[in-house]
C-alpha cells in the first residue's frame, strides 16, 4: 500500500509538472491567484481610443487621424504652418493598381497619400493628394518642397498652395560632358547644394537632384568620381516632429516626453504570446503581462488622466517592467519611454494646439475648448 502511494504521489507529481510547464496551468493559476483592484484614484482615468472628444478642465483631445498605412509624417514649414501627411491603401483602384512586386519578393502598395496644412489653430487651411502609381512613382518632401526624383519635377504647395508640377532644371542628359566638367559640377554641388540625393544608375553612372540658389536640378555623370556622393540634407528632421536625428544611434529616435507621467500599471492577464521573426528561423513563447498602463499630461491648468493598453514581457531588457505592478512602473518613466514609445507629445508656442499620439498610424489634437 504504501509503494503504491508513493508510485500514485510520482505521477500525480509528473503530471502536475506537465501541466504547468506545457498546458499552461501556470497562467491559469497565478491569474487565479491575481486579485488586484484598481484604486478609486484611477478609476476615473480615460479611454482615448476613440473617435470622441475626450474633454478634460477646458481642453479636449480629438483624434483627427486613424489608421495611416504608414507612420504619419509632420513638420512646420518656413511660413509658419504645421504639415500633416498621412497614406492610405486607395478604395477607388483596383488590387492590380494598387500591388505591384517590389525587389526581393515582396510587395509595393501605392498609396494615396493626403498632405494636410493646418493654421496656428490647428484648423486645416488646405489639403493636397498625391495618387502613387507604378507610373508616376513617389513624391518625397525636400524642406519646402514635394519633389518627384524620378519624373523630374517639384511642386511647391507647401508654402503657397501651388500643386502645379514644375521641371527641373536638366545638365548633361546626353551626358556629353567630359571628365573636368564632371567633376567641377559635383564638386560644387557638394560645397554649396542645400540639399541634394543621389541614384545610382549602372555603374558608373548616377543620377543627382540638387537645390542650389533657389532652383531644383537634374545632373547626370558617367565619370567615376574620387568622393562618393551622400545623400545629404534630409531637411526637417526626418519630417518628425515627435522625433530627432541621434548621430550616436545614426537613426531617428524619440524626444523626451518630461509633460507625461507614468503612475500606475494594472494587471489584467498573463499571457504566453509567440514571436516569429521570420527567415526559417524557430518562433520563441514568453509569458508577458497584459494590463493598462495609467499616466498623465498637463496641459495648461488642466491635466488629461488616460489609459492605454499595455504589454510588459519577461525579458533581459524588459523583466524590470514585467516585474513593476502598481505604482511601481513610476521610476521606469525614462526606460519604459525608450523601450516602448508609448505615447508622443509635441508643444510649441507658435501654436494654440498640441500633438499627441499613443501610435505613429494615428494623430490627436489637443485644443482648448472654444
């Protein structure tokens, strides 16, 4: 009886092993045991994802983009205006004008692309569509001006509200120059071009778009050069006003958010949630706590207490949030900021109205209430 009992005690051990380890009987029990309540203090903070003003004191927040098939783009342009731009998949083409192949297999959409101008008072004064196609190709902003490298051509909407295509200026298209001549134009171009972006051709040929004294140009050489041509003068910032250019990271990376406090995160679940990153490579599991992460924004006189859904996985780089219920998140502020972006906040005195965004698909608008 008593062999049998313990033969009995080993199974019923193994079994609860296995359980735990691959059935998840760990999730269920440590959520069982996860009776966290929200302290009244939160209770009154608010959903944002949602098409509704969310009015706080005498401002409110007013979503006015959602779903941008790319990460929404913004600068201030030289007369003072904030430019918004924002894409979508087009519904008024069919999937043959919208997909196309692009290099290595995968696939280019073609987009519409909508440029917003708005007023001090965050009003939008003017709208601009660009219809990308495998035709026309891509319109790319250059400071003040949308500039089409490939059909030769710029626009300069953004600081008069003209949408008329106008040539560039075109310098050795039957490419007769000889080797001097080359080499002074690209020279020049270098020491004095506010901007300029280079396309190779088949070596050695390359072809580059140029701004210099108040005049786009076309330049093409077959000269093998003794310094490579860089792209240079990607003007205003990346068009991001949410974030700066890092010569430590040699990338974008986001600006300090000090007006938004983190202070408090709630557990809700903890769940296993699997990564695949793709190249044949094997997926990975890790459990990560699933919640909502409660922070705040002064504005002026008033504050905006709102919530967002939030994610903190058990990790290297992560276990300290995963490990930071409750108020414990606070003295992660910095941290958690680069490590998950949670939300962007732009202010400037030129302006009666602030930017906001918990995703770089969507933006919001903060504006006192009139």
């Amino acid at each position: 009886m008593k062999k049998f009992m313990i033969i009995t005690g080993i199974i019923i051990l193994l079994v609860f092993i296995f359980l735990y380890n691959f059935w998840g009987l760990d999730l269920y029990l440590i959520n069982k045991m996860n009776r966290s309540q929200l302290p009244d203090e939160y209770k009154s903070y608010q959903n944002i994802d949602t098409k509704k003003p969310v009015v706080f004191g005498k401002h409110e927040l007013k979503l006015m983009w959602d779903d941008s098939f790319e990460p929404i783009r913004h600068f201030i342009s030289s007369e003072g205006d904030m430019i918004i731009i924002t894409s979508e998949i087009p519904k008024d083409r069919n999937k043959d004008e919208v997909e196309d192949e692009a290099g290595g297999g995968g696939i280019r959409f073609h987009q519409d692309f909508h440029f917003y101008k708005l007023d001090k008072d965050g009003n939008i004064k003017d709208h601009y569509l660009y219809k990308r196609t495998n035709k026309n190709r891509e319109e790319e902003l250059f400071g003040d001006f949308i500039v089409n490298k490939h059909k030769k051509y710029y626009r300069t909407w953004v600081t008069d509200g003209d949408t008329l295509a106008k040539p560039f200026i075109l310098q050795n298209e039957d490419l007769k120059w000889d080797e001097e001549q080359q080499v002074s134009i690209y020279h020049k171009i270098f020491e004095e071009a506010d901007y300029f972006y280079n396309v190779s051709k088949s070596y050695p040929e390359q072809e580059t778009t140029y701004y210099m004294d108040g005049k786009w140009y076309q330049v093409r050489t077959n000269t093998r050069l003794t310094e490579k041509i860089y792209n240079h003068g990607r003007p205003n910032g990346g068009n991001d006003l949410f974030r700066h250019y890092s010569s430590r990271d040699m990338a974008m990376v986001p600006n300090s958010v000090p007006e938004i406090s983190p202070v408090y995160f709630q557990r809700t679940e903890l769940v296993e949630l699997t990564h695949s990153v793709g190249g044949g490579s094997a997926s990975s599991t890790a459990k990560n706590w699933k919640g909502e992460l409660y922070c705040r924004l002064p504005v002026d006189k008033d504050t905006l207490k709102f919530k967002i859904p939030m994610y903190f996985e058990k990790g290297f780089t992560t276990q300290k949030f995963y490990e930071s219920p409750g108020e414990k998140i606070r003295k992660y502020k910095a941290e958690l900021e680069k490590q998950y972006s949670p939300y962007f906040y732009f202010a400037d005195k030129r302006f009666n109205f602030k930017l906001f965004t918990t995703s770089d698909r969507k933006l919001y608008i903060i504006k006192p209430i009139q």
